[in-house]
C-alpha cells in the first residue's frame, strides 16, 4: 500500500547513474525522510532493446534495493519515450505538426497518440511489466505512462484523421448532424463523405470554430483512450495494485479536459511547476491546488514539482531561502497528501541537466539538500493530517471546453485569456482566506453558498440549467463578460448577451466593445476597468456600477438581479485588481460567505478538516511577524508545541500547522 502518513519522495532514475551509486542513494533517502519514489519512467530502450526481447535485470535490484531499504516503488511504464528501435521500424508512428511536418525522434513523446504500432508497442510493454512486477512487495502505485499530451497533444497525420473521423461518427451518428454542428454551411464547408474531413490543418484563412474545438475534444479524448487501455492491462495483471498518472494542472498546459480523466485514476496526481516572471507565484500553487483537489474529488498526490530552478524557461533561477518548504506544504494545504520532486538525483548529462532535485549538483553540502531533509522532517510531523478535506462554501466554474473556445481565433478581443480571469477573481477570495472549490458547470452545487463563472463563453443548455437553477433556489451566482455567449457546438446563442444567463441576469446587451491594450474606462464608483466593455440594457436588474466615461458613460457595467430565491450579479467588465476586490468582498459577505479564519495581510490561511480535528495551515507570505488567532486547546504540529494563549506567531516565511481538537 501507500505510506502511512504523507508519501515523500520523487523521480528516481538510477538507470543513469553506475550500480554503485544507487546505494548511496537509498541512504540519503533514508536519512531525508524519502519513503516512495516512482521509478521506470523513461528506460523503455533498456527494458527492451529489441522489439519483443527483455531485460529486467536491472530493475529487479532496483525494486528490491528499495524493498530492503522500506522506500515503495509508484512503477511507471516507460511508454512516454519510445526507443530510436521503435521509430526505424515503423516510422508513420511519428508524430505530424499543423504545417504536414512529420517529425524526428530523439527526445520525449515522439508519437502520434493515434498510430496502431504505438498502441500495440505500449500495451505490450505493459503487460510484460505488469505481470512481471504485480506481486512484488515494492510496488504500491502504477504509473502509467508520464504527463501524457506533454510534447504530444495535437498530431496532424492520416492516422490521426482516420481516428478524428471514427471519433466524430461516435459523437454525431451521421453527417447531416455533423454539418449542422459546425455550421458548414458557412464558407462552402458541407462535408458530403466522412473521408472529406481532416484536423484543422494550416489553411489560407481562419478555420472552422466548431471543427477546431472537436479536434481539441478529440486529441484529449485520444491520449485518454491509450491511459485507460494501459492501466486495464495493468489491472489483469494486479487488480489490487491503484493506478495514476500524472495531470498537468499548471499555468501553461490546457491540452487535456481533465474532468474527463479525473474519473479514470485511481488515485489523482499533479506536476506543477512555477513560472519564473510570476511575482506572487504562491497564488498559482494554491489555485492549481485547490483545481486538483477539485478534480480528485478529496486528497491527491503532487508528483513533480522543483526544489530549485527548472531547465525549461528563458531565464531558470533557484528558489529563495524557505521557498522550497513554502511551496510544498503550500501544496499539503491544498489537499496534497504526497509530496515529490523531479528528480532525486541531478542529471550530469541529458536534456534536463540543469534542472533542480532533490541532490543537487553540490551534493549534500547544499542549501538544497538541507531544505530536502528539514521537509522530510516536517512531513513526518504532518502524518495525521493525511485524508483530510477542504471544506468549502465557494465554488470558481472551470471548464477546458470553454477555455478552448474562448482562445479560439477571431474572437472580439483576443487579450481576453481564460486563466487570467479566473486569476483575477481567485485572488482577492485566496487573499482573504476564503476556501474555494473548482466545479464544472454540470456539478452538483447544493453545498455551496457562492459560486463564481468568471470565464464561461461557451456552455452547453445543462451547464447553463445547472447554475441558473443554483441561483434561483437561493444561490448567489457571479457571471464574468463574454460568458453564456455560444452553445456547446460554439454557434452564437441569439437575442442578445450574455446569451444562455440572459433571463437569470435581468440584463441585455446587444454590442461588445472590447477594450484597446493598455486603454482604460472609468467607472462612477470609483476605480477603472480594462479588457471589455459591453452596452448593457436593464431587464429587471439593478446597476451597481456604471461607466463614468466615454461613449458608454452612464450604462452599468456591474448589475445585481434577484432571482428566484437568489441573487444573480454580472459583470460586463473587468473591474481593476482593488475595484473587484472590494466588489467580490461585498458580494461573499452579502452571500454569507466568511474566511477560514480573520488573518492579517500577508498570511495565506487554509483549513484542512479531519475526523476530530481541524489542521489550520497558516504562511506567512509578508515581511512582519503575524499573530493569528486559534483554538485554546491546539498544538503546533511542526514544533510539537501545545498553544498558549490562543494565538499563534507566524514569522515572516515561515509556515505554521495547528491542530485544533474538535
């Protein structure tokens, strides 16, 4: 099984290293705390080195060296990098970029999710593994394949459009019903033969909205259809063994609709990295968090992340004095019950040789190593917390089929991006340490009290029903510009905007008038807005705020509409960073909507709620020491200190966890 208490550990590569290193390295994990690591995930050309000849030799002393040494093994087929043998022999499996480019192999991901000889090759590795290692006392986790649609997501070639068009069939039955969802009647696109239709290759102009979402629905579709093909081998093979892969819920990857995967794992896992020009990059994690938390349903595992600098982004710079143990109990906070890095050892040779790990280049003579093993430490403390949940009683929409469409192009405004809305919002509540679900539109949101669609452009008629409903039964519902506006085929719902919330709203609007870069509109309240503007008519709504200015002046920008038994608020702009904070302060507060607990500025506060206990985490992201009130009766798990007074000190980058008896 997995660890008792939470899993520490990381990528453990000890095919790149001489056999008499790895002894050393079973010690120092020892001595950090290290009890999992996932192993096998990119030595498929070691494994098998010629198609259908084996050799497990290796990994057999390295599964029992870390037996002996009671550090579980999360074994992960090797799928994700086929070998150069692989390619020579069936090359049409590479994979072929949007310009017809059939691309070389030599690094990761080199193959078109669709090509049979794949498939073939992949689950014919992973049964041999599967049957080969199902028994073994090591292995507690299958880690199948490794951040599918990384390198991959989209390929262009006849496989692929043979397997779009098997794929369209399914979902339309016929073409009569296809052509009308893509509306191809429009620029003399009527497809009269299945064997007409293609990916949305490069063309002359711009392509077809709708053929260009269901490419994107199907390319996800398709690497999830090789995930569940391979951990079925898996489960033949050991039915009791739980299977993951690792999802990439992070600022730059939004290939895969991750509600449609979530289901399909065992046990949910992420890779997060941050971004390096992201000056309050804690707002990410605690937003990827609490999106994965979200999609698993309760506690997840955080399989990657860095300990330093990452090798991938224009400029890599190492993390700051107590940003690695920041970031990672910033991820326990958000529901994490393990915590792993890439990669135990650094990489002296290979294309991500400068990228950070756990034993870094210096060796243990190192800040990094340290850090490694005071966070070992650390989450030994943290045990108990383990399988504890999140409460919540605010939930953010988030949905990959609206993203994907908004981003589409030719759109009114194309500096309209989906997650940087959904920042905007997310922020002012993770400032005010107001616990937030992430929920598709279809979920059911009868436990919450506020929800919030701040990016909603496309939404089908169920989503739509969904968070009218909430609404109307007594919910307060928050819906962003531009939102409701196309159906799930991203045809244009008529009679005005915002289309679908139109009726729950009590507004109108019959003209966009997005905004110029850098162009701002005042607003009569005080404050400015950016990005949008829209020509708002009341239709039973109240106008909270107007435009101050300009064509538009005196037409609201931000209404509130009583609905049913609830209240339905729109806003046809985007409201300034101290502007919307103050408006969604209102409006939570209106919706009865309290923090975790009243903390000062700076400290980053998060309820972890267990059996009989809460565990309070408190991080402290200021410059000033932070008293924060708790339970009389509670402990500081970190330091194993009983609470007097009923308050806490926080200091300045430092992370508190109390416990508090219920």
């Amino acid at each position: 099984m997995i660890p008792e208490g939470i899993a520490y550990g990381g990528d453990y590569n000890p095919e790149q290293w001489p056999e008499e290193v790895w002894a050393e390295d079973v010690r120092l994990m020892r001595e950090a705390g290290v009890n999992m690591v996932s192993v096998n995930i990119f030595a498929w050309a070691l494994l098998e080195p010629r198609e259908g000849e084996y050799d497990f030799t290796r990994l057999d002393r390295i599964l029992a060296l870390l037996h002996e040494n009671g550090i579980a093994a999360d074994l992960a087929t090797p799928t994700a990098a086929p070998p150069a043998w692989f390619f020579r022999k069936h090359p049409q499996a590479l994979p072929v970029d949007r310009d017809g480019r059939r691309l070389s192999y030599g690094s990761r991901q080199t193959f078109c999710p669709s090509s049979p000889a794949y498939r073939e090759a992949a689950l014919r590795i992973a049964r041999v593994l599967g049957e080969r290692y199902a028994d073994h006392p090591a292995v507690v986790m299958w880690h199948v394949h490794n951040e599918y649609g990384c390198h991959n997501a989209e390929c262009y070639c006849d496989a692929s459009a043979e397997a779009f068009r098997v794929w369209l069939r399914s979902r339309y039955g016929d073409l009569d019903t296809l052509n009308h969802a893509w509306g191809t009647a429009f620029w003399s696109q009527w497809y009269y033969d299945w064997d007409e239709i293609i990916p949305p290759r490069a063309t002359g102009a711009v392509p077809n909205p709708t053929h260009q979402l269901d490419w994107r629905r199907f390319c996800s579709d398709a690497l999830l259809s090789l995930y569940k093909a391979e951990r079925e081998v898996l489960r033949e093979a050991a039915p009791s063994v739980p299977a993951t892969t690792n999802f990439m819920v992070m600022y730059n990857f939004e290939a895969l609709d991750y509600w449609r995967w979530a289901p399909e794992l065992d046990v949910v896992s992420n890779d997060h990295y941050l971004r390096s020009t992201d000056p309050e990059s804690q707002i990410d994690i605690a937003l990827s968090g609490d999106l994965v938390r979200s999609l698993a349903g309760g506690p997840w595992l955080l399989m990657e992340h860095s300990t330093g600098a990452v090798n991938w982004q224009p400029v890599n710079r190492a993390k700051n004095s107590g940003e690695l143990r920041r970031n990672a109990l910033g991820h326990v906070a958000r529901g994490a019950d393990g915590i792993a890095y890439f990669q135990w050892r650094a990489a002296k040779a290979g294309a991500e040789q400068w990228h950070s790990a756990m034993l870094p280049h210096a060796g243990t003579d190192s800040q990094i190593w340290r850090d490694v093993v005071a966070l070992g430490a650390d989450l030994k403390a943290l045990a108990e917390v383990r399988g504890s949940t999140s409460p919540a009683s605010v939930a953010v929409v988030w949905d990959w089929n609206a993203r994907w469409a908004l981003e589409l192009p030719s759109q009114p405004s194309e500096s309209v991006r989906y997650l940087d809305l959904v920042r905007a919002w997310y922020e002012p509540l993770w400032r005010s340490g107001v616990a937030v679900d992430f929920v598709h539109p279809s979920a059911d949101l009868s436990r919450y009290r506020l929800v919030l669609a701040p990016a909603l452009y496309l939404v089908d008629d169920e989503g739509a029903q969904n968070l009218t409903g909430f609404a109307a039964g007594g919910g307060t519902l928050v819906v962003g510009f531009h939102s409701g506006a196309v159906d799930a085929n991203c045809h244009v719902r008529l009679g005005g905007y915002p289309g679908a919330f139109r009726e729950a709203l009590g507004v109108s609007t019959d003209e966009l008038f997005p905004l110029l870069p850098d162009e701002t509109v005042a607003l009569d309240g005080g404050g400015t807005a950016s990005l949008w503007s829209e020509r708002v008519r009341l239709a039973g709504a109240d106008a909270v705020t107007s435009y101050a200015e300009g064509p538009l002046a005196g037409v609201p920008a931000v209404t509130r509409h009583t609905y049913g038994e609830g209240v339905a608020w729109y806003l046809a702009t985007h409201p300034d960073p101290t502007t919307l904070t103050a408006l969604l302060d209102r409006i939570r507060t209106e919706a009865g909507v309290a923090p975790v607990r009243e903390t000062p500025a700076g400290v980053e506060t998060v309820l972890r709620r267990g059996e009989d206990a809460d565990y309070l985490f408190l991080i402290n992201h200021g410059e000033r020491n932070a008293e924060v009130p708790v339970a009389s009766q509670a402990t500081e798990l970190l330091s194993g200190k009983r609470v007097d007074g009923g308050r806490v000190t926080v200091a300045p980058g430092d992370v508190v966890v109390v416990r508090e008896s219920r």
